[in-house]
C-alpha cells in the first residue's frame, strides 16, 4: 500500500467504531471496543511506524505518559536496537487520532479494566468474566481428565489429543485467576479481550501472533469494504495482506518521496534506526519506486521563483476597479 492508501484506512476503521451496524442495530461493547483498538494500533503504525513489539508493550507510567503530549520513552531494553528514544505522539499523530486515544484510555479501557479488577476479586466471578460457569467448567475437567484416564486404548490417538487440548484449555482457564492480579496490576495501553480461543489470556497484552492476526485481518477487511465502496485509491486492485513491519517500508518511502531531508534524522530517530537503514529498506523497495520521481522529467522545472510574474500577468487581465481592490488586499 501507499502511505495515502494508508490513511485513508484508518479513517475508515475510524467510522466502524460507530455504535451502531449498518442495518440501525446497537452493537455490544465489546465489539465497539475492539473496532477502537483495531483503529487506534492501525493509526500509531501509519504516523509513527514503530515497532510492534514496542506498540504491544505501550504501558502508562513505564513507556508512555499522558504528560507533555503522551510522551513516549523506550529504554535500551524496550526496543530491538537497543538504544534511548525519547518522543512525542501529538508531534506525530493528527490531532483527531490523540482525543481518540484520550477516549479510548478514559473510557473503553478504563471501563474494561475496572471490570476485570472487580471480577478477579473471586474465582466464581472470574471464570465468569472469561466467559464460563464455574460448576460447569470443574465439572468438565473432571470428566475430561477421567475419560483420558480410563479410555486411553479405546480413544484413538487423534481424540486422545483433542481431549487433552481441551482439558488443558479450561484448566487454563481455572489457573488463570491465580496470575490474574499481578496481570492487572500492569496497565498496558492495548490488550487481549479473549474470544472463542485463549479466554485465559484476557486482559494480557497482545503477544506477536495475536498483534500480526489483528493488523492482516484489520487492513484486508479495510481494503475490501473500501474497493467494494469503489474509493478511487483502491480502484482495480485486491485487498490487502499488510504485515505490521511493512508499514515501516510504507512510511520510510514516503518519507523519501516527499519528506523534508532536514528532519531525516529526527524521523529515524523516532522510528529507531538509522538513515543509511532507511536508505537500504527504500532501496529494496519495488523498482518502481526508484524512478517515480522521473514522472513529469521533461517538463520545466518551476522552483518558484516565476511566482510574482504569473501573479502580475494575471492582475494585468482584471477591470482597473477590482486590479486595485486586489493590489490593496496584497
């Protein structure tokens, strides 16, 4: 994808945070609240291009505070190079995504997080915020634990395993609450909200494949609705598998073509490396690339300096009257 390409996702994840679906109906909280997560980590991958290690881990207090305009610090160990970054989101993020992240943290993971810590106060209303019954789940695992047990030779391997996966899963489940409170204690800016897999994990942050799963499925749901409404910049074209590296490759190419070579080095600094690393990853980047800025070549070339005569000529065509009304406006 381009980087315009790009933006014009995250409005569009933007508008799928709406209350309300399509056909009038209210959507549940928790669907409103995974649409401001998915808009919100698509957002800080398109202006600030960082990591998604570093995105996964954004914790209030330790690597990100709300202070001095959501000022960000990564330490040596909190980053793949290794060194100190200091910057601030508003200095990156349009001002609609930052009262969007002011939302998000004051409302919908306020909201979760205040309910999670009310649940894990008993085992009953933990394993019912997961989503279970706990008489129903300690009765499934004993179950399940005595039909491995006594049918080992007449389960064949295949249903052995898938029993055993289960039974892992909601001992899981179970043994969960016992870390629950040190998890909690932890206040990391984006989360695990569970789902038909991993219900254990809730209220984790997001490992890799959980933050890859959610970027590719966001960006090619994104780019399908947005081909299917025929938006000019996905005219003709098939949606999208964005992995979240690429869009360091997206906002480094873009960078090239239209950045201010002056603030090159602060841009690096920001997205944590170097510009002779930024130079190597355009230059690996489609051969097209290399040349886009050949688009145009023979036509003269305008620095600006024939401004003032262009506007003159022009002045020179109006009525007396209105060349004077406009001379005095200047």
């Amino acid at each position: 994808m381009t980087f315009e390409q790009c933006v014009e996702v995250v409005r569009f994840l933007r508008k799928c945070c709406a209350p309300y679906a399509n056909n009038h109906c209210r959507r549940s909280d928790m669907a409103v609240m995974r649409s401001w997560q998915r808009y919100l980590i698509i957002a800080i991958l398109t202006y600030c291009l960082l990591r998604q290690r570093e995105i996964r881990e954004l914790e209030l207090g330790r690597t990100l505070f709300r202070e001095d305009g959501y000022r960000i610090i990564l330490g040596p160990e909190d980053n793949k190079t290794g060194d100190d970054r200091d910057f601030r989101l508003v200095d990156l993020l349009p001002s609609e995504v930052i009262n969007d992240l002011n939302h998000w943290l004051d409302h919908w993971r306020a909201n979760f997080i205040s309910f999670a810590r009310q649940a894990v106060k008993t085992l009953d209303t933990w394993i019912n915020f997961l989503g279970y019954d706990r008489g129903e789940t300690e009765k499934q695992i004993k179950d399940l634990s005595l039909e491995i047990q006594t049918k080992q030779n007449s389960l064949g391997e295949i249903d052995i395993k898938k029993a055993q996966r289960k039974l892992q899963s909601l001992q899981a489940v179970v043994n969960s609450w016992h870390n629950a409170p040190s998890v909690l204690q932890k206040e990391y800016v984006f989360l695990i909200f569970g789902g038909t897999t991993g219900k254990a994990s809730k209220c984790h942050p997001l490992s890799r494949e959980n933050f890859r799963d959610l970027v590719v499925s966001a960006v090619y749901n994104a780019t399908s609705a947005l081909i299917e409404l025929e938006h000019p910049l996905f005219k003709g074209l098939d949606p999208k598998h964005t992995n979240p590296h690429f869009y360091r490759n997206i906002g480094i190419t873009h960078e090239r073509r239209h950045g201010d070579p002056s603030k090159r080095e602060a841009f690096h600094k920001v997205i944590g490396n170097s510009p002779a690393e930024g130079d190597k990853t355009y230059n690996e980047m489609h051969p097209q690339e290399k040349t886009v800025k050949a688009t145009g070549w023979w036509k003269p070339f305008n620095d600006g300096s024939d401004t003032i005569s262009q506007i003159q000529m022009l002045l020179e065509q109006l009525p007396p009257e209105e060349r004077l009304q406009r001379i005095a406006v200047r």
